[in-house]
C-alpha cells in the first residue's frame, strides 16, 4: 500500500492504453512515453503493461508501507527517498515509512513514470475495457476516473516471486528543448499545396502551452492546403499530424479524438514517441522525412534495449492461449526463461488436459 502524500501535476494511473474501441468513440488513452513506461515495469519485475503512475513536470509525494522494488523513468523530475537522490532508470528498493519525493522540472523532459512492483489495484482502481489507463475527460479508468488527489491511498500487488532487482538501463534517452521528430509523409499529402512539406522540414516550430494528452500544438509557418482543410472523417493514429484551416499543425497524442475531418500531412516514427511525449511547452522542434524501412529499423533498436533488460532479468516466457496466459517449461518441469532461448524455432507440447498437441513455434525480436 502507498499514500500519496501530494499528489504532484496530473498524476494519473496508466498502462498500455485500450486499443480496439476507437470505433464506439471511445480513444487509446495510456501511457504518452510508451518506452519508459515498459522499461519501468520490467526494471521491477513487472509484465510489460502493469499500471503506472504518470506525471507531468511535478511528481508526487508517496510514502510506502512495506519493502517493495520501485523504478522511475521518462522526465527527470529531481526524484529523491527521504532526502537523498536516487537514480532513475534503475530498479530501486524501498523500505516502510520511506518517503519518495521530486524537486521538479530539471529541463530534462516533462512526464515521469513510477512502477512498482505488483502494479496497482484494489478499491478504487478500474479496469475498464481492458485496460487501467485513466481518460480523465471521461472520467473512467485508473483511479476513480481522475487524477490523484493529496491523501489517496493506493493498494500494491504481488511481486514477482524471486526477483531480486538490481537491473538498469544502459544509456537511457535524454530530452532536450530542441528536438528531431522523424515523420513518414502522408496519408493526404496530395491535400496540400507543394510548398507544405517543404515549410514542415524546413521550419522550425514551437510547442504552445495549450498543448496537451490529446495533441501537441504548434506554432510556426502555415502549411497550405490545396482546396481546403476538410476530409470525409477518418481513423485518427497517435502521432498522426493533422492541419486545420488555420494551416498550424497539431501532432495528436494519445487521448486523441478517435476519428478527425482535417488533412493529415504526415505521421511521426514510432520510435519517435517519447520525444512527443516530453515535448516542454516552448520547445522547438525540426521535421525530417524518411522512409518506412529506415523507421522500422529504428524501431527495432529501440526494441532491443527493452529485449537485452528483460534477458537480464531473466523474465519468464509465456504463451497466450484464448487470451489466457500460460506459462512455458522445459522437459524437467522448469519454467523456461526469456534469457533460455538459444533458437527461433521450437516443436512446443501443449497439453490440453486430455491429450499431448505438438504445435511448432516460431519466435522472433
């Protein structure tokens, strides 16, 4: 169990957010840094899309009850334990009656992400449609559909039997107030004049103080349309940059609406993600077009920084079978491990409590 002391600037509860409900209306929500996000939960031992705490440019007051594993990742915000820096991207121990504090703002992003070991849950804490991630504007999800409040109290939940921490990340990202975003063109470039995407890569543009969860605004030079800003509505995607009438483009993030009437421009690189989301109002930032090929590539480096951490922890190996996951062993009844695997192909025994199935596997990055 935690308390949180103060609650700090939009500290809400997300995870990995709720796809596959856009077409009722109802948006992805989850955490904006999705990297660290992951990386938090795999320094405690956690699977992947446990719940976090997110905050923005002020982290929260907690104080623990219990020793428990914690990690911090995303912006640094000065994080401290009883008056003592402590590092982030690291996995952390913390004892009962330790306090965990953040002096604030360092200039080194704005959201930070606290894991715990066991995740979040009990009363109060909502899964809703699969997911914990807090919409505030709809008031559901995470913790009674809201931020956190100075005061709440938060139940923990079980650990990974056996971890013993001890895991970091080497050369975490850094942010900075200047920032490339990498942006693949499209969907409808053709909706607009051929002098836009040379102002978009060209230019420089600010982020504005109203940005937010649902989208980044920009200031800078208008990008023009063609025969005007309006589209039949479409699928809107995190990253996805959408231009107006105004001609000033706004990169929607992840409480963004599910469709949108506007012209989208370009979209930016997945792993470009965690730059959107420490983007510091006041910012500028520069656009570079490449190609799908060479984002995949970067997105795979960025994969193997969380492959390598989750090896060293040796996390183990589950299948999902009917949405159930299932644990994986070795001929001697051994749960098998991520760090175990030697090959990419196995002929894998699945038992169905009445007979043996041999079923072959391929697993890749």
């Amino acid at each position: 169990m935690i308390e949180i002391n103060k609650a700090g600037t939009l500290t809400t509860i997300q995870d990995a957010g709720r796809p596959g409900f856009q077409e009722l209306g109802v948006p992805e929500s989850g955490a904006l840094d999705n990297f660290a996000f992951r990386c938090a939960n795999i320094l405690v031992g956690n699977p992947e899309n446990t719940p976090v705490l997110e905050s923005v440019l002020f982290g929260p007051e907690v104080k623990f009850s219990e020793n428990i594993y914690i990690a911090i990742t995303g912006a640094n915000l000065g994080p401290s334990i009883d008056g003592n820096k402590v590092n982030m991207w690291e996995t952390l121990e913390v004892s009962p009656g330790s306090t965990l504090s953040f002096s604030g703002f360092t200039g080194n992003g704005i959201r930070a992400y606290l894991a715990i070991s066991g995740g979040f849950g009990g009363e109060g804490v909502e899964k809703v449609m699969n997911s914990y991630s807090t919409y505030v504007p709809g008031e559901f999800g995470g913790y009674e559909g809201r931020a956190l409040r100075d005061g709440d109290v938060l139940h923990t939940g079980i650990g990974l039997e056996g971890f013993k921490g001890g895991l970091s990340l080497e050369n975490p990202p850094s942010f900075g107030e200047d920032e490339l975003i990498r942006i693949i063109e499209g969907p409808q470039g053709d909706r607009f004049a051929e002098s836009a995407i040379h102002t978009l890569t060209s230019a420089s543009y600010e982020v504005t103080p109203n940005s937010d969860r649902m989208g980044c605004r920009l200031e800078g030079p208008v990008l023009e349309h063609v025969t005007g800003p309006d589209v039949i509505s479409d699928g809107n995607a995190f990253g996805v940059i959408q231009v107006p009438g105004d001609g000033k483009p706004i990169i929607l993030l992840a409480d963004r609406g599910t469709t949108g009437g506007y012209t989208k421009i370009a979209t930016v690189i997945t792993a470009d993600r965690s730059k959107l989301a420490q983007l510091m109002p006041g910012s500028s930032i520069t656009f570079e077009i490449i190609d799908q090929d060479k984002a995949v590539d970067l997105l795979r480096e960025q994969e193997k920084a969380l492959i390598a951490l989750s090896k060293i922890q040796g996390l183990q190996l589950k299948f999902k079978v009917d949405g159930v996951l299932v644990d994986v062993v070795d001929d001697n009844e051994r749960t098998f491990a991520v760090e175990d695997l030697e090959n990419t192909n196995y002929v894998v025994t699945v038992s169905d409590g009445v007979s043996d199935h041999q079923v072959r596997v391929d697993i890749s990055e």
